[in-house]
C-alpha cells in the first residue's frame, strides 16, 4: 500500500526534475562546444608558413566572416571566402586576380549562390595544407570542410 507521504515525496521530485529539465531545455541545442572564431588573419600563409594558431586549431570546428566570392554556376557545393566583396570570378576572367586572403569552403550540401556582397557566417573543420580537388582541379591553401553559413 502507497502511503500518502510517499506520493507526495513522488510528485515533489517530479516537479523538481521537470524544473530543471525546463531550465536546462535553452541550452539543448547549443553545440557540446562552440566552434572558435578565426579572422583570415589568423589563418594567413606568408613564406609558406601557417600560423601558430591555425596549425592548432587544424581538424577543428572554427567559425569565420567573409564573403562569397562569385562561383561558376548558380548551384554550388563549394565557393571562396574572401574577407572582402569580389565583384568578379576570377576563373571567368584572365585578367583578374584572387586576392591572397581566401578560404576554400565545401560545404556539407549543394546551395544556391549569393550576392557576393552578402557578409556570412561560415563554420567548418578546419583544414590547411596544399590541396588539389579532384573534381574542379582547384588548388587551395586553406578550407573548410563540411562547412554551413548563415548570412549575417
């Protein structure tokens, strides 16, 4: 037989437990660990060098500011970030040049572009070293890999 101390203990320890599930419930979403913000400054190659803290935070989710450089197609699964607005694709004319300070992102599903004067935020596993995608024959430095973006 339940005595009646015992339902009432029983229910005190339910509301408790739906209290602090309802004060912890804000936090669910939030990644166990928040990606680390990175400047291209922070990532920049000079002499063939990688900085100290890109060569820490390499296989890392980092988050980054920029802006995607104009792409070859209206739907991509890869662009640059570059830290400021790039009215032109540098692929689609001989005579321009890319600038030294950008990030190869891949992103982790297929996109619609956007205006290249658009500011985003972008996270991704952070990847350095010399790489030529076998698919676009593109030779990067610095890449996000399966990489999202909102805009800002």
């Amino acid at each position: 037989m339940i005595k009646a101390h015992d339902m009432k203990a029983a229910a005190l320890l339910s509301r408790r437990s739906i209290l602090g599930l309802a004060c912890l419930a804000p936090f669910a979403s939030l990644p166990a660990r928040a990606a680390e913000l990175v400047t291209f400054a922070d990532i920049s190659v000079a002499d063939d060098q990688y900085t100290e803290k890109a060569r820490q935070l390499a296989g890392r989710v980092v988050a980054m500011r920029g802006y995607m450089a104009p792409p070859l197609k209206p739907e991509i699964d890869f662009f640059v970030l570059t830290s400021l607005p790039t009215a032109i694709c540098p692929f689609c004319d001989a005579a321009a040049s890319w600038p030294d300070d950008i990030v190869l992102v891949q992103l982790s599903r297929p996109v619609r572009a956007l205006a290249y004067d658009r500011l985003l935020n972008v996270s991704g596993t952070l990847e350095i070293g010399i790489e030529t995608d076998e698919k676009t024959g593109f030779v990067s430095l610095v890449r996000l890999r399966d990489a999202t973006y909102t805009k800002v």
